[in-house]
C-alpha cells in the first residue's frame, strides 16, 4: 500500500448509508469488511480474517479478539447479554486454538438505565468469566442520552494463548477433509426471536451460549488433522462455510440429513419461514479435519458435554471451488449462499 490515507472505494455496492445487512454476517457484512475495513487496515494478520488474530510476542504465541454485543432484549433463556459477551469472545479465541486468559469490557450505558439491570448484567458477565476460567483486567464506561443507546451495549475484547504445535486458520482446508458440527443449529437465534416477538411453542427454546474452549482441548488432543475451526454465530452455519470455502479456495458439500436440528426449532423454522443454517449459534463450532482424524475427533467431541450431538455434517472437495452446495433431505443439491439480508437483526 502507499502512504496516502485509504479512500473507501466507490461506488459502494449496497450504496451510501450503512444497512441492517451490515451487521449479519452474510454477504453485506462481508462487502464492508473487506471494501472498507481491510482496505484501510491493510496488514498480514488481518488479512487472515479469523475469529482471532494470532500474535508472536518474544517467543510465545497469542490470540486476541474484540467483539460487541447489541442484543435484543438484555435477557432472554438460556443467557443474557452479559454472560453472551464472555462466551463470544472466549470463544473467538477458542477457535485459534487458543486458551483464553483474559478479558476487556467496556459499557455504553443509556441514560435512564435501572441501576438493577445494569448490576444483574455485570453479575452475569462476572459469573460467566469465573466460570470460563478467565479474568476481566481492564475496561471503560461511557454514557450516552436517552433514546441513544437502547439500554446498554457491551464490547469485550480477549487475550489467549496459543500451544506450541498448534496452527488453525480457515484458509487451511484440503480436499477430502471432513466437516464436523459440534451440536444442533439455530437455537440462540430461535431464542432471541421468541423472546423479542412473544411467540409461544410447545417447548420453550434456550440459548446454547456457551464457552466452548474445553471442548476445543479436547479436539485439539483427539487428533493433530484439525485444519480449522469456526463458530457460527451471525450469519449461521452457511456463513461460516462459505468464509472457510473462499479463504480456502475449496468447494464444500454438506449433507442435510447429517446436520442436528432439534424438532422445536425446526418447526419454528418453518413456521416463521427462516432457513437454519442461516440461523445464529452461540455455542457451536464447525470444524475442518483431515479424514484420518475426522472420526476420532468427533468421538472426542461426543464425549464432551458442549458436543454430544457433534456430526460429519459433510466433505471438502475440490469441485466447485468457493462454493457451498448442500445434499437436501429429498435428493437434489443446492447452492447454500451466503446470507445477502439480516433474517434477526439484534441477536448478539
């Protein structure tokens, strides 16, 4: 790059204002990622696009991330937006093959904010840390006029080290791996949405928030054939896939019989007329294995117990590079894009 200062090239496709697509992780999110943020920033490390940076620092590796959390509503079953910001960045970190270590929190507060809401959340996120084994060492607070805020916002940032011997990154992924789903899709955003909207189903569904860290040293000790790993957060399991597929330069064929869905979110699925690999998670991963280890990493998995459900979900191939195609449950392929709207805006 020279030294001018970066201009934000134009036109920009989606045009001149920033859209709920933007944040959701599909094919928006990933225009300004790149046409904007990477083009300013332009360095190496961020090239990579992990979860996580990964950092040599006097001989040691480590991991490091941010992320911020826009939830709505604050709480919801199965978490809140406290406990959320621990497990989402914990597990960012966690992706790398990193063990995390330590946390940043910042708070936008809205003015009018009950002083009891704020205390609960803080509890939560203080109890989810405890939990994951890492400590929050530094932060922020900034206040802002009511009606600019919508409560409260949260952006942690995380710290993690990396083992010797380890090296994972979405660009990794070779012909004839394995895809490995940890659990069931689609029951964070299910959650939120039901919450948010009021809607009633047989069952109520939770969250799968979690930290999945634990689970990943036990992967990571089943089998040295891990390539990658992902968490499918926004933009569900179809964003995660079609990022490995294009930072790769791979094909990926999935099989949708193969992949867990609990029938309460299925039903809600079709119900409400949303694809679950769309669908937001926020304490599953995918990850890539070479097929010598694919099986012994998944039964390392399924003895853990954040990957009791985990399933070979599908293959890497070398056909139809970037592109993620998927076997449907009555025969014929079809092309899974990426997300080009936001289905649940405001789910993390």
């Amino acid at each position: 790059m020279s030294d001018s200062i970066p201009v934000c090239p134009l036109p920009f496709p989606a045009g001149d204002r920033v859209l709920l697509g933007h944040g959701s992780g599909g094919r928006l999110s990933a225009s300004l990622v790149r046409d904007v943020f990477l083009h300013a920033f332009h360095n190496p490390i961020l090239a990579q696009l992990d979860d996580q940076a990964v950092i040599g620092v006097n001989g040691a590796r480590l991991a490091f991330t941010t992320d911020s959390y826009v939830v709505k509503p604050l709480f919801f079953p199965g978490g809140d937006i406290g406990s959320l910001a621990v497990h989402g960045t914990v597990n960012d970190l966690a992706m790398g093959g990193a063990r995390p270590l330590f946390l940043s929190a910042a708070f936008i507060l809205e003015e009018g904010l009950p002083m009891e809401t704020l205390c609960r959340v803080v509890e939560s996120l203080r109890r989810a840390a405890a939990d994951a084994g890492v400590q929050v060492v530094t932060g922020d607070t900034k206040v802002v006029e009511k009606g600019s805020g919508d409560g409260l916002f949260i952006t942690t940032s995380g710290i993690g080290l990396v083992p010797d011997g380890v090296c994972l990154s979405a660009s990794q992924a070779r012909p004839g791996d394995r895809v490995i789903l940890s659990g069931t899709i689609g029951d964070h955003g299910i959650a939120i949405l039901a919450q948010r909207e009021g809607l009633q189903f047989d069952s109520i569904v939770e969250s799968d928030s979690a930290p999945l860290h634990t689970l990943v040293e036990a992967m990571l000790a089943a089998g040295s054939g891990i390539r990658c790993m992902r968490d499918p957060t926004r933009g569900g399991v179809s964003s995660a896939l079609n990022e490995i597929a294009a930072q790769s330069g791979v094909g990926v064929e999935i099989d949708e019989r193969a992949i867990p869905l609990r029938d309460d979110v299925k039903g809600a699925c079709e119900l409400l007329g949303l694809d679950p690999l769309y669908v937001a998670n926020e304490g599953k991963l995918l990850a890539i294995v070479a097929p010598e280890d694919a099986e012994n990493v998944r039964d390392a998995m399924r003895r853990h117990p954040l990957g009791a459900h985990a399933a070979v979900i599908g293959t890497i191939t070398e056909t139809h590079p970037t592109v993620v195609t998927m076997r449907t449950t009555v025969g014929p392929m079809r092309v899974v894009d990426m997300l080009t709207g936001d289905q649940l805006p405001r789910i993390c």
